[in-house]
C-alpha cells in the first residue's frame, strides 16, 4: 500500500500514510489487543481516498475510449503518444 500512496499527490499522500502506519501499529499487536473501531475508520478513510482518486481515472479512461470509439466509426486514424 505505500508503494501505491508513494504516486499520490503530496497533499493526499501525507495524509494515507498516516492512516496506513495506523493500520499497521494496529495490526503488530496481538488480534485480542487491537482497537477494530480504530482498524475499521483508517481502513474506511484508505478505501474513501483510492475512491477519490480512481473515480476521475475511470471517468477519464471513459472518456478518452469513447474519443477513440468515435475516430473509428468516422474512419479517422489516431496514432496515440506512448505512456510514459
């Protein structure tokens, strides 16, 4: 999960990882001793955030295929830049 919060904008990043070293403080401690209330409220603030910033991709990913659909049915060839 750092690995992934590490591509996050700067502002969300800091506040993931936060939740993230939560998670795991709780998690090192034997299951009878963690706080689940505090586990399910970092873990609900992680998934909220993976939601934020994956919903715009999807939409954008929509988007760009739906440009791309319309360029084939008007038989208009688009080369499309390499990701980088």
């Amino acid at each position: 999960m750092r690995q992934t919060a590490a591509q996050f904008p700067p502002d969300v990043r800091d506040e993931i990882i936060i939740d993230i070293e939560d998670v795991e403080t709780e998690i090192q401690k034997p299951e009878n001793e963690r706080n689940k209330t505090r586990l399910k409220k970092r873990l609900m603030a992680i998934i909220a955030t993976a939601i934020a910033i994956a919903t715009p991709i999807a939409g954008m990913t929509d988007f760009a295929n739906n440009a791309i659909d319309l360029s084939n049915k008007l038989g208009i060839e688009i080369s499309l830049p390499s990701a980088k």
